[in-house]
C-alpha cells in the first residue's frame, strides 16, 4: 500500500511538473545522404513572392526556377547531405494547432522509381509516389540561410 501511495505521489510531481512548464521539447536533426544513382532530377522552387503577399505557399502546381543540369546533380547532392534539417517534437498539454508550411525556398529531388519528395527551410516537407498521391510528410526543416546560400551555388538568385 505505501508503494502504491509513493508511485500516485511520483506520477502527480511529474504531472505537475509538465503542467507548469507546459510542455515537454525533444529536439531531433537529420542529414538527407541521397545517393546520385537514385535521382532524376533536382528542381529549385522559389516561394519568396508567395509567401511575402500571405499566400499560402507552395503548391505541386507551382512551376519550378530551375532544375540542376545533370552534371551537376552529384555534387549539388553532396552539399546538400550537408545541410542539417531539425524537428522538434513538443508535448504540450493544452489544446494547440501547430501549423507547417513551405518557406521561401523548396527542393524537389525526383528518384528513379518515380517518387518525389520536397524539402524546404521552414518545417515541412513530402514525399509523394509516382501517380503524385502523398505519401509521407516530414517537419523536419534546414537553416533558411544556408539552404539559399546552397541554391545560389546552383542558381543565379535576383
């Protein structure tokens, strides 16, 4: 019976403590190794307008800037295993409806089996198959700066 009493007591200290500090943060990062042999191309989509006007951001009907020429895919595939793309898992116990989107700029790497995914700066990223039906969908997200300064190696940005 006391043991009992001592786990209520645990439990109602860790309850407490998690209500006071409102939620529980589990950062996570990744680092995207894709191997050349499996790509097809790899397109460059600039979301700056959209985003600055309040649009929603990006859509699979948007049309990309630039799609890296095969040469250069390789090498543009190195640096971007480069990039580091974190998540934060965040436990909250009140009612919150965390949102993702695109940021200003987005990725789309093609796969030989006919897949896509997307990768973007700003949370949020999908991978759909080759009849275009979503897949998968990732929070994962890279530094703004450093995935613009990665597409300005590739592309000439105004």
């Amino acid at each position: 019976m006391k043991r009992y009493i001592q786990m209520i007591a645990v439990l109602v200290v860790i309850v407490l403590l998690v209500s006071l500090s409102g939620c529980i943060i589990i950062p996570l990062s990744k680092y995207y190794n894709i191997p050349a042999e499996e790509v097809v191309s790899v397109q460059f989509y600039d979301l700056r307008n959209q985003n600055a006007n309040g649009g929603t951001g990006f859509n699979q009907s948007e049309e990309p800037v630039y799609t890296v020429p095969e040469e250069e895919r390789e090498k543009f595939l190195k640096d971007f295993s480069t990039l580091e793309f974190t998540d934060t898992i965040i436990i909250v116990l009140a009612a919150i409806d965390p949102s993702f989107s695109y940021g200003e700029w987005v990725v789309r790497i093609n796969f030989t089996n006919g897949q896509y995914t997307f990768y973007s700066c700003a949370g949020y990223g999908e991978t759909f198959n080759a009849e275009g039906k979503r897949v998968s969908s990732t929070h994962f997200s890279c530094n703004d700066e450093e995935l613009e300064k990665l597409i300005g190696k590739y592309y000439e940005i105004e």
